[in-house]
C-alpha cells in the first residue's frame, strides 16, 4: 500500500472541496450489517457484495484528465451496502474524484470501469450517513486477500491513486443528504448448500 502524500491530497482537494461546500448530509446511518460477513449477496440486478465485504462502489464510466504530469479522474455512481435486513440492501448514489501524478502530456478521455469493494463497516456506516470517504483516511490495497484493508481495488485505479467518495448526486445532497433506497437482495449459497 502506498501512502497518499499530502501533494496529491492537494491535486483532489479543490474537486472535493467543490463536492462538498455545503456541509454534511443531515441523514442519519442506517444500522448496517446484520448479514453475516461470511454471505456473498447479490442484488436482483446482479450487483454482488463478496463474503467478507460490507458493500461495494461501482463507477462505471469515470472520465480521466492529465495536465503534464498530473491525472484526474471524476465520475459517478452507486455504493451498494449490505443493510440491517437480510433481505435487502441500501443503494447510495456517489461522486467520485481521485488524482495522482501519473499523467503523460494533457488529454482528457473516458477511462475503465471502477469498482471497490468496502471491507470496513466504518466505511459502510460512513457512506450510508452520508459522510465523504477520503482514502488517507483508510487502509487501501489493490491486493484482494489484504485481512487488513478497508478498501480493496477491485478494477481501475491503482494504489497511487487518491480519492473521495462524496454520497449524492447533486449539490442540493449536501445539504438535504443523499437519496438512499432499498433493493432486493439474497445471500449467493455455495454450491452444495
């Protein structure tokens, strides 16, 4: 794991800053996780939270922008938390910027998919209050067995990368919250079970 040096919180801190000038969400956590952390779980859309694992972020079409040695990426999309009944599980929208300085010349282009899974309940119980996520907050890792990590990088980032996942999808979320809802959910049984 790479630590992330306070000059690249610099790159991401006016981006987040922006993200986030209105204050904190006036939501409330939910009670997470009366799932057992061993359950994989999948949505009826065939989103899947692995065993072990409180939730999960998908930003499925990120856009990256470098500026001589500098990158940026921002996008949005959907935190999905395992939730306090074993039957469905919380959706949260979120903003999405990260920064680094892996930058080659100055572009700007749509990039992979990214995924994280969250491994922390502190994580969770973050994004479900409608709380941002700041990665030097955490213990990240792009190694999937990592006992000790928050957050794992699944697809699209690497660990030089740092990020803030902001609950919301508008200015109007910081002051009102994030719009949460529930979707169905069932825990995925082993073959055999």
């Amino acid at each position: 794991m790479s630590i992330l040096h306070s000059s690249t919180l610099l790159l991401i801190a006016p981006v987040a800053l922006l993200l986030t000038s209105f204050g904190a969400s006036a939501q409330e956590a939910d009670q997470q996780t009366n799932w057992p952390m061993s359950a994989a779980v999948q949505t009826e859309a065939g989103q899947h939270i692995p065993a072990g694992a409180s939730g999960v972020a998908y930003i499925d079409a990120p856009r990256v922008a470098t500026l001589l040695q500098l990158r940026g990426v921002t996008g949005s999309g959907t935190v999905i938390l395992k939730s306090d009944d074993s039957h469905d599980c919380l959706t949260v929208p979120i903003r999405f910027v990260a920064g680094d300085f892996g930058g080659e010349g100055i572009s700007t282009n749509e990039t992979h998919p990214i995924r994280l899974i969250l491994r922390s309940p502190r994580v969770a119980e973050a994004l479900a209050a409608g709380d941002d996520v700041v990665s030097d907050m955490y213990r990240i890792s792009a190694e999937p067995d990592d006992p000790e990590a928050d957050i794992i990088i699944q697809t699209g980032l690497s660990e030089s990368h740092g990020f803030v996942l902001n609950p919301g999808s508008s200015i109007v979320a910081d002051i009102f919250g994030a719009a949460t809802s529930r979707i169905a959910c069932s825990e995925i049984r082993a073959q055999g079970s």
